[in-house]
C-alpha cells in the first residue's frame, strides 16, 4: 500500500467544515447548557480538537479509546471517567468515520443503558456505501469513497494520522 499522492479533502475545506458542523451543533443545544462531548480515539483526536474549540457552550470532554468492532473493541466496556457522568447528559459522540456502522450501533446501543437525556453523532467522514446497520449521523463533515482514507487523524497500519488533510492509501 501506498499513499495515493493526492488530496481527498483539503486542509483549507476542512477548517471551513469543521465551523460549519460547529455552528450546527451549537444551534441545535439550548443556550448556555453544557454539552458532553465524547471522543473516540484514535480517530478522531484532530477533529475533535479543532470541533471543541468553535463550540460556545461549556463542554465537558472525555476522550476514550474505542478500536473497532472489527478490530476487537468492545463498546458495552468501553471506559467513561468518573467525571463524566452519562445519566442525564446532552451526549455527543465524536468519532473520525462512519463505515459499517457496526461500531458506532453497538455504542450507542451501550450508552442508551446508562440513560443521557439525548445522544448525537458527529462523524468527520461518512462511507454510506458500506453500512450494514441503520444509523444516520447527527452531524457529517463530508461523505467519502470506497478507499481507505488516511490523514487528520486517520491511520493506515498506526501511519498517517499527523497528515492535516485527507488522502487515500493504495494497493
Ligand atoms: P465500522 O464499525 O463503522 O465499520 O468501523 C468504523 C471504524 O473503522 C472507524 O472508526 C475507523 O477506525 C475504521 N475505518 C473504517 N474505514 C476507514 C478508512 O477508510 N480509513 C481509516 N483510517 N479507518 C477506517
Ligand atoms: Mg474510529
């Protein structure tokens, strides 16, 4: 595999993006409430940075690592800090792309149980072509091909992810 040695999603659109997404979820929060941001790593790390900063309201962040179903994560155990309770919280979950689906179902079918007063999901990238369960995202920054995308916080094999915009990996 190779890097494709060209640019899927500019630096520039991105940062426009990301605003954009921001001013949306922002509009959609009642004024002055704290929003609970959960953010799942690796993935979206870069994305979630730069989101964070262009939202007004005091948010409370928990950044939690979260591979996969695929590749062996576990969402029922994934690992909430103590100082971020989900009962009640205005949740939205941060993650880098939506591919199956797969993932992203099973935790929000996880944190469901714990009963926040709602769950939004928000998605750098989404593959709608390759989903195999029923889940739409709150928020998507833009949709993508069937490629494997890396860069802005994507990896190939734990490489690429410092890459600020987004390109693809061939064979
Ligand atoms: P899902 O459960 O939706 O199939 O898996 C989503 C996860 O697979 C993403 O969070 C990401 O970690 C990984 N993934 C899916 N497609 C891609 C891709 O094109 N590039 C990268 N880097 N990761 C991907
Ligand atoms: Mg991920």
């Amino acid at each position: 595999m190779k890097l494709s040695g060209k640019t899927l999603i500019s630096e520039k659109d991105i940062r426009k993006r990301v605003r954009q997404i921001a001013k949306a979820v922002a509009a959609g929060t009642p004024r002055g409430a704290p929003l609970s941001v959960l953010a799942l790593m690796d993935g979206a790390f870069m994305f979630c940075a730069d989101l964070v900063r262009q939202l007004p309201m005091p948010v409370r962040l928990a950044m939690v690592p979260l591979p996969s179903v695929r590749r062996g994560g576990a969402p029922a155990r994934i690992p909430l800090p103590p100082e971020f309770p989900a009962r009640g919280a205005d949740l939205l979950i941060v993650e880098d792309i939506l591919d199956s689906g797969q993932t992203l179902a099973a935790l929000r079918d996880h944190l469901r149980l714990l009963e926040p007063a709602r769950i939004r999901l928000a998605v750098l990238l989404d593959k709608p072509v390759r989903r195999e369960v029923d889940l739409t995202p709150d928020f998507a920054c833009f949709q993508v091909p069937d490629r494997w995308v890396v860069g802005y916080g994507l990896d190939w094999r734990g490489l690429y992810r410092n890459l600020p915009y987004i390109t693809w990996v061939e064979p």
